[in-house]
C-alpha cells in the first residue's frame, strides 16, 4: 500500500472509531440515566466534551477520506497541518479520552455496579484502539516527513534542505 | 519495593497545563493513594519546589511560557533538589526528544497518550532508583 493510501486508510480508521465512541458514549449516558447512576456522569460529559473536541480538532474534511480529489501536495499540506498544529492537542485529548473512561470504569468496577461494566468496558476499549490508531497516524506521518520533496514542503527553507527543515520542524512542533 | 508499597507515603508533584488531563491523572493517581500536587504551569511549579519537596515530579514538556525541559534544567540547579525523581510527559515521540530530556535532567520519559500502567511502572523504577542511591550514599 502507498503511503497515501496507508494515511487514507488511517483516518478513516480514526473517522470511524470517533462515531462509533460518540454513539457508545451517548447510549451509555441514557444507561446511567435510566440506572440513575447520575453520580458518573460529569465523567461521561468530560468524555463527551473531549471527543467533540477532538472530532472538531481533526475535521471533517481530514476524516472523511474524501481527498481523493485533493493532490499530493495538497494531502502533505493537509497533514502537516495536523502535525504543527493540532499534534500536542490531540494527543492530550485522547489521552483524556481514554483516562476518563478507565477512571468511570475504575469506580464503576469498585462500586459493583455490574449493569453498567459492559458498556464502559466497551468505551474503554474504543479509546484504546483510538489511542493506537492515532499512534499509527502519527508515526507514518512522521516517518513520511522524511521522504517529502523539498518542492512539496510547506515549509521555508533557507539554509537547509527542505528535508532538514521539514523533520526539524515536525520533531519540534509535536509539542 | 511494589508500587502499593510506595503509594501511601509519596508525594507527586504533577505540573500539567491541560485542565482536563491534570484533573483525571491527579484522582487516577489519587484513587491509588498517592498524594497529589498540581501545578499548571512551569512558574507555579519552581516556586512550589523551592518550598517543598516531593517524592517525584511528572513534569509535562510542552507548558505555557517556561516549557518543562527548562524548568527541569533549573531544578537541577538545586543541590538539594539533584535527586528529585522527574519522569517527563510528551508528546514528542522521537528517539531524540526522549535523549534531549534526559540531558535537560529527567529521570525517564513516557510519551501521550499516556497509558497510567506505564507511568506506575516508571515511578517505581525512579524511587527505587533513588531509594538505593541514599542507601549508597549513607
């Protein structure tokens, strides 16, 4: 697989695990609701918040897939744009993300409240994959940085090559 | 020493600057008997240590201003704060970024998204690194 299709192939893995969390999120919100476990959902809200932030964060247009109109300069434009800019949020949102969850399923588990474990632990394990998914993003963008032509770097060059210049600034702008 | 061991008699300082990442790390590490102090930037964090000192820093790189690659460097500055545990949060993810925050003076490195598993493990590793030192150094 091209790396071009490998990054397609992430993001709309990434796309799909966002709506699968958003909808298991909300089912599990009516749950508590209807279990009057109101106590955990301030937690479930922060999840909620971090995942419309992160969903809002990467796009519609990154995570749709639909750049197959875009052209290639255009797709390493669109992803260094998320590597400079949105690299350290992401990574604190789902970081966030999936702590919240295993924080409600900490107490839901010390709490013994069994009607509500499978859904978290659900959750829990879409953050995770999220997490991973995110990860591998991430690092295939990172090593790809590598092998761009300085041509189709969005990036000033002088002094440096645009490959130098280019690594320089995706290594330091993942903060 | 196992991390429970530990727990009950640490004290974190974990300098954070997201709100959200500060408040759910801080009860995760709580709810497992650690005792907790936050700091949200690099500033409150130097004029907390010059006060007190705890057990072990988490200290998140990327913050507001002084970034935590420099306030580390500064709390090695201190003789009596050079063998203060600090393991780094980040996001950096690269071989060199993890070699730039052990010369800045960080103890150990884990990058986000943070898996708590992990951060456990490192903090027990640095106390007891820091436990045989003392012994050593008797």
């Amino acid at each position: 697989m091209t790396p071009q299709g490998q990054w397609k192939s992430c993001r709309q893995q990434i796309s799909r695990l966002l709506q699968k969390i958003h909808a298991r999120t909300w089912s599990l919100r009516k749950i508590m609701k209807s279990a009057k476990r109101e106590a955990y959902l301030p937690d479930l809200f922060r999840v909620v918040e971090a995942l419309e932030k992160l969903k809002n964060q990467m796009g519609d247009r990154t995570l749709s897939g639909q750049q197959n109109k875009a052209s290639q300069s255009q797709i390493v434009r669109d992803d260094y744009v998320i590597l400079r800019d949105q690299g350290h949020d992401l990574r604190n949102t789902v970081t966030a993300l999936h702590g919240f969850a295993e924080l409600i399923g900490e107490e839901i588990t010390e709490n013994d409240e069994a009607v509500l474990l499978p859904p978290i632990q659900e959750l829990i394990t879409l953050t995770g994959r999220l997490e991973q998914a995110v990860e591998s993003y991430v690092r295939q963008l990172m090593e790809e940085q590598e092998t761009v032509a300085p041509d189709e770097a969005p990036v000033a060059t002088v002094g440096k090559t645009g490959r130098q210049e280019s690594r320089k600034k995706t290594e330091k702008d993942l903060h | 020493m196992t991390e429970t061991e530990y727990s009950a008699q640490v004290l974190i300082l974990l300098v954070e600057d997201n709100e959200m990442n500060r408040d759910m790390l801080s009860r995760r590490l709580r709810k497992r008997g650690y005792e907790v102090v936050l700091a949200e930037d690099a500033e409150k964090a130097l004029e907390y240590l010059s006060k007190t000192l705890p057990d072990i820093v988490l200290m998140d790189i990327s913050l507001p201003g002084m970034d935590g690659l420099e306030a580390t460097r500064r709390i090695r500055t201190f003789a009596s704060r050079n063998e203060l545990p600090i393991i780094a949060l980040t996001a950096h993810a690269t071989i060199m970024d993890r070699e730039v925050a052990m010369q800045a003076g960080c103890n150990a490195f884990e990058t986000k998204p943070i898996k708590l598993a992990n951060v456990l493990l490192k903090m027990s590793d640095c106390l007891a690194a820091r436990t045989r030192f003392r012994e050593q150094n008797l």
